[in-house]
C-alpha cells in the first residue's frame, strides 16, 4: 500500500517565521516612510509584499497579529458553547432513545 505525501518543490527551503514583535516593527517603519519600501524589505529580509500584507493585517485586526489558524476569543467561546450544547442535547437524545425502547416494550 502507498502513503501519499506531500512533495516539496525544494525541500532544503524551509518556511520563515516571524514573531508578532518582529512584524509590529517592521509596519511602525513602514509607516514612517522614512524609507522606501523596497529598502526596507531588503533590510529586514523579507519580500515587499509580505510588509503589505502585514501593515494590512495589523490593521484589520486593530493593531495585533493572530495567526491563522488560531480562532478569535469570541469565536473560540462561541465553539467552546456550542460544543458543550451539542453533548447535553446527545445525552439527552440518547435518554429519550432508552425511554422509547423501554415504554414500546411495555406497550408490546
């Protein structure tokens, strides 16, 4: 039997990460315009865009860096609720299901 996996176009490369302090600092002097874009990327050794997108980032989620695949602490409460629901109204369908089976006998 084969595995599938996944293939990496250059495997010696591996993915940059960057802390939230890093990526604040690097959007405080984007904004100052102190220097162009394109020097400042090369300084800090990132691509150009990837300042963008962080400077967009760190405005659409008023002045902080999540990262993806983390959820909001509304959302996280909101499953955390749902989940606790879901279990109550399972032990309570599977209570109604006993008393179904129990009370169809005595009627049988």
């Amino acid at each position: 039997m084969e595995t599938k996996g996944v293939v990496k176009v250059n495997p010696e490369r591996s993915r940059q990460c960057f802390s939230a302090e890093f990526k604040r600092e690097a959007v405080r002097l984007l904004e100052l315009g102190q220097k162009p874009a394109t020097q400042l990327a090369l300084e800090l050794g990132v691509a150009r865009n990837r300042l963008y997108k962080w400077q967009a980032q760190f405005k659409a989620n008023g002045g902080a860096f999540r990262s993806p695949g983390r959820p909001k602490v509304s959302e996280q409460s909101e499953l955390s609720r749902l989940k606790r629901e879901l279990k109550r109204v399972t032990e309570e369908l599977e209570i109604l299901k006993k008393a179904d089976t129990y009370f169809a006998k005595q009627r049988g």
